[in-house]
C-alpha cells in the first residue's frame, strides 16, 4: 500500500543518514591558548629583564672625562651637582654658551650668581634658561637653541641614570649633532651600588621603564622630531 510504501522508505533512509559527530570539548583548545600566554609572558619578563641589565651596563658608574671641547654645553636640571658642574665646564672653556634646561622660575642669572659667585662673569655673560617641563621638552628645546646659534656639537650635562633617556630624546631632535654626555655621579651613587638601596633601585628602574617608553614612541613616529613638535 501507499502508506507502507512511504514507511518504508522513511525508514531507509532515516537508517543510512550518518549519525552527528560528538561535540569536541574545548578544554584542549584552552589549554593549549594558556601554554602559549605563559610562553609569552615569560619570553617578555626575560626580554625585559635582559634589557634592564642592559640599561644598567649603559648607565656610566663614573664621571666621563671629556677628550674634546664642544660648540655649546646644555645642563638638564632636576638632579643634584648638574648646574655647578654645567657651569664649572663653561668658565674651563669646554663651551661656547651654556644653557639650563627645565629650570624653574627661581633659577635666573642673579641666583646662580649669588650660589656661585666665582662663576659670575661667565653666568652674567653666556648662560640661557629655558622653563620646560620633562626631558622631552628639554629635547626640543635644546634643538631651538642649538639650531638657533648654528651649534653643530653639544656637552650633555645631566644625572647619570637619566643620561641613557637625555641622549635618546636630544639625538632624536638633532641627529645630526654630535652629543658628549658629561654624567653626574653624586658620592653616594659612588660609596652604595644601585641594588644596596631600595630608593636608588626604585630610581633605576623607574628611568628604564621611562626609557623604554621613550623608545617606543620615538620608534612609533620616528618622523615627530624636530618640524612635527615646534
């Protein structure tokens, strides 16, 4: 019959239709997402690391006597000794002029000259100031003066551990200056290696980070130097 017919070959090919496949758990896939996470992580921490040290190896333990003399001479303020060395270098005859970077709306010619007054003449005479506010506004404004003056050559003049920052951020604005880094190392940095202490470790670790993050956006938009930034 008709009916029978129809049952038939709905059963026939209810039998031959091929059984779904087993829903595949996803656990393998997670685990294999959290191995790959972990390698990562740890291939960073290592990469980080490794870049610490090397930052430390670049940070200079000791005064770098200087073996030439330079157009002009920029000190970078915020840390101790860099202004009185800054200038002690400009009476030697190590540079044209000088100028003070980031200074605050207290330092001008009559203070320095009042702190330092065997060092008048040479404050009254060739000292500039600028008001900027980080080390990338030291780096730029470092470039409008040197540009301004025709200075092909500069002494850097700023805390040790900040040095390896300073010259990434001025050779960044003046590639085409020769920079002389002149490090300040204060006698306690000397007497008390930077992993004794937990301020100083603290300070060594938070210039890298600084650093890094310099790097970063000077690799991101290598083009935002001198033009991009006036």
């Amino acid at each position: 019959m008709p009916t029978g017919g129809s049952s038939s070959d709905d059963g026939a090919a209810g039998a031959s239709r091929p059984a779904d496949p087993p829903a595949r758990s996803p656990r393998p896939l997670l685990r294999s997402i959290g191995r790959s996470t972990f390698a990562f992580c740890v291939a960073g921490g290592l990469l980080l690391g490794l870049g610490f040290l090397w930052f430390i190896w670049r940070v200079p333990g000791d005064e770098i006597p200087l073996d030439r003399n330079a157009d002009g001479i920029v000190a970078l303020t915020g840390g101790a000794s860099r202004i009185a060395d800054a200038i002690e270098l400009l009476a030697s005859g190590r540079g044209k002029r000088l100028l003070i970077s980031g200074a605050n709306r207290a330092t001008n010619s009559n203070e320095i000259s009042r702190l330092n007054p065997e060092f008048e003449r040479w404050v009254r005479c060739c000292v500039d100031f600028d008001r900027s506010l980080n080390t990338l506004g030291n780096a730029i404004e470092t470039r409008r003066w040197a540009e301004s003056r025709g200075f092909r050559s500069l002494i850097v003049v700023t805390s040790n551990y900040h040095m390896p920052r300073a010259l990434a951020e001025i050779a960044h604005q003046l590639p085409g200056v020769a920079l002389l880094p002149f490090p300040v190392v204060t006698d306690r940095q000397r007497a008390d290696p930077w992993w004794t202490g937990g301020t100083t470790a603290r300070l060594m670790l938070s210039e890298y980070v600084k650093y890094i993050f310099a790097r970063l956006r000077m690799g991101l938009n290598p083009s935002a130097a001198a033009g991009e930034l006036s």
